[in-house]
C-alpha cells in the first residue's frame, strides 16, 4: 500500500485492538497486583462488613488516577438486610465526544464465608502454577481488575487521540449474595446511574444473557414440645416437617417436566438448605423452621410460582392436626429477561472473544441468578461477560479453593477493552 493510500477501516481497527492489547499486556503486573489487594480484604456476606473493602476499592482506583464517587448506604437500611455496612463505589469516564452511550461495567465484591478445605489461605491471594487463590478471585473481584483495567486501556487510546465518543461507568457495589437491592438497585433506585448499556461480571467464557430467578422462604411449623416419655401430650413438629419435606421434594418430579427454552437454563427446581428444629433428644420437637430455595426458570412468573409454592406447604400442613404455620419470603429475585438492545453488546463480545481465545463464544443463560436483574428491570439491556474458566465449576466459585487462571483474565480484559472499544468509536 503506498503511503497516499488510507488503512482500510478493518486495517484500522486491527490496530486498534493491537493497541488495546499491547497496554493491558504492560501493565499485566499491576493488575494482578490489584486483583490481590482486593482479594486480602475480607468480605464475608454474612456478616456483610463491606465498606472497609470499598474504601480499599476507591483507594487503589484513586492510585489509578481515578476519581472515585463513595455512596454510603443508609446503616438502618443495611442493618434490615441483616448486614452490616455497604458503601458502593461509581466511576465516571466520560470522552470528548459526548454523543456516544454511557456502558456501566458492574462486578460485586460481597462473597459468601470460605467455608473449609482450604489448601490455600482463602485471603492470601497467592499465585501458584499460574492461578491466584483466595475467597472471590474469580466470583467476582476478578472483574473490578477485567474492567478497570480495560477502562485503563480505553483511556490510553484516548490519550493517543484517537476519538470516542459517550463514556464508561464502573459500577462496584456490594449486596450480590443478599440479592443487590442495596448494590445495583439502590444506585438504580436513588438515580445516581442510568446507563445506556451494561456488562456485569462474569463467570465463565460465554457471554450470558438469561438467568433464573430465586425465591426463598423461610417456613416455620409451631407444635407444642413435651417430654418424650408422655408425647401424646406434645404436638410434633419435625413430624409434621417430615411429611412437607416429602411433599416439597415430590414436586420437583413437577417441576422437571416445565422445561426452558433458553440454552443453559433446563428446568425449575426446589431445594431445602437449611433445616432447624428441636430442643434435645428427650424433648417432642415443638418448633422447627426450613429454609427453601425454588429457582424460576426465565418463562415463568414469580407472582405465580410464590403462590403455588404457598398454596403446596398450606395444603400439607393442613393435614397436620394442631400444628400452626408460618411462611415468610426471605428472597424475591425476577430471572433476567434478555433485552433486544443487547445485540451489540452480545455481538461485539463474542467476536473479540473469538479472537482471544481462539474459540466461539456461545451465547447462553445461567442456572445462577445475578444482581443483573436490576439493570434489566430498569430497561437497560445486559450481558455477564468477564474474567472466568470455560465453565463456573472449574473456578471453584464459592467452595474451598476458588481461583482464577490469570491468563483468563488478561485475555478478558483484552475482551472487554476491545468490545467498548467498538462499541465506543464514532460511526
């Protein structure tokens, strides 16, 4: 080509992207660096203590040359969710042409406890064989590193000259495990952000645009406790619990025929985790208390499935004389619809993570339900899409010794950076 001629707009962007990818490789280190920071913060949800990582959050990003909006979340409100304290951070990069969409990159830095089995210190963020180990390494404080960094690589073309237009929000909120109403919901709900489009953090190499939703209750059966010498004289709870275990498990042969049409996603099921109950071995239970899970597969409706899930336990136990019955939800969460204006986003994604990775990307939803939902509530259109294996199991995800590869989350970044890249640039 001689020198009169002009690089062809696919010249062009293939320079671009090499860009993009040379400035993520440079400073691979210091995200690594970043991501461990992170890591070596405890955010065990329960208890919920997690505006000490915030403020560990907005100090590495300030480090960056960000600047960093601190939300605090009322402490009656975060108290009623059985938390502690949530300080939500937002960062605001907007270019010179201001004409362009404004994409939120979202990731949650609340995680369940280690729990055990551990052969890494949950918290030590240590590297080993080219994994980094540790407590939401991968789910999801991987992707505070994926966006920032990306955000980073973003801003160095700018600086170079090269125009974009509209802007880019990092979102970093902290109420995922409890359901996101005081993370996403409360910065969508205070109208502190209404972006145009969102990636939030993913799990896996898919980019996903559907997941079940969740509703949780707690169920508490009321018999009245007497000596087990004279249990005539008692009314049996966990008797009573026996028969509305059988039932709720029963159903799931139910549940298995309503199949969903989104890939990834089979079918609805209902499962109790948690059961309590009892006095001592002497004693007729008098009170126990079961707390059930039922995912909602994307094509049923929430309002319906609480109401025969109600309607299930009534019926049982009103085949229990003397035994009196509480039913409180804990959880509501809608499943995430997809929203036509994610195309680009979905399209854009899955060519650069093609590239990257030299494999398709498929387009899926997840079993999971996600804080995303909101978004998607709200009308702005989402997909999950960041740091992960080709599958969430092989991350260990909320079980002893979660990692990440960190060659996923270098080629993620570079993902990331290169589809906000296009998604960014003047038509």
């Amino acid at each position: 080509m001689s020198t009169a001629q002009a690089a062809s707009p696919a010249q062009s962007s293939a320079s671009l992207h090499a860009r993009l990818d040379e400035a993520i490789d440079r400073r691979f280190d210091d995200e690594v660096r970043f991501l461990q920071a992170l890591v070596r913060v405890p955010t065990d949800t329960p208890p919920g203590n997690n505006a000490p990582h915030a403020d560990k959050a907005a100090e590495l990003l300030g480090a960056l040359g960000f600047t960093v909006e601190k939300h605090p979340v009322p402490a009656a409100a975060v108290q009623a969710q059985g938390m502690q304290s949530i300080t939500n951070l937002v960062v605001r990069r907007r270019f010179a042409n201001h004409a362009g969409p404004v994409i939120a990159l979202n990731a949650h830095g609340d995680v369940v406890p280690p729990g055990e089995g551990w052969s890494h210190d949950p918290y030590g963020a240590e590297v080993d064989s080219g994994r980094l180990y540790g407590r939401a390494a991968a789910v999801s404080k991987s992707d505070f590193a994926t966006y920032t960094f990306a955000l980073l690589a973003l801003q160095s073309l700018a600086a170079q000259g090269v125009p974009l237009t509209g802007a880019v929000e990092l979102h970093f909120t902290y109420d995922e495990e409890f359901g996101g109403e005081l993370g996403p919901g409360w910065l969508l709900a205070n109208k502190l952000t209404k972006p145009d489009l969102l990636i939030a953090a993913g799990f896996s190499y898919q980019v996903v645009t559907a997941h079940n939703g969740c509703l949780q209750m707690e169920v508490t059966l009321h018999g009245l406790a007497s000596h087990a010498a004279y249990p005539s004289t008692g009314v049996d709870a966990l008797q009573a619990a026996t028969k509305l275990l059988a039932a709720l498990y029963a159903h799931n042969d139910e549940l298995r025929t309503r199949r969903s049409a989104v890939a990834g996603i089979t079918h609805p099921y209902l499962n109790v985790g948690r059961i309590e109950g009892g006095s001592n071995t002497n004693v007729v239970p008098g009170k126990v208390v079961l707390k059930l899970d039922r995912r909602m597969i994307p094509e049923e409706d929430s309002a319906a499935v609480e109401a025969e899930v109600r309607a299930l336990i009534e019926r049982t136990i009103a085949a229990c004389p003397g035994v009196r019955l509480e039913v409180r939800r804990l959880l509501l969460a809608n499943s995430l619809k997809p929203l036509p204006g994610n195309a680009p986003l979905v399209a854009a994604i899955q060519r650069h993570g093609q590239a990257v990775f030299g494999e398709p990307i498929p387009e899926s939803g997840t079993p999971l339900y996600t804080d995303v939902r909101l978004y998607g509530e709200a009308g702005v259109p989402a997909v999950i899409y960041g740091a992960g294996p080709r599958t969430v199991l092989e991350s260990n995800a909320k079980r002893a010794d979660e990692h990440l590869v960190l060659e996923d989350l270098r080629r993620a970044t570079k993902v990331v950076a290169r589809a906000l890249a296009d998604l960014l640039s003047p038509a």
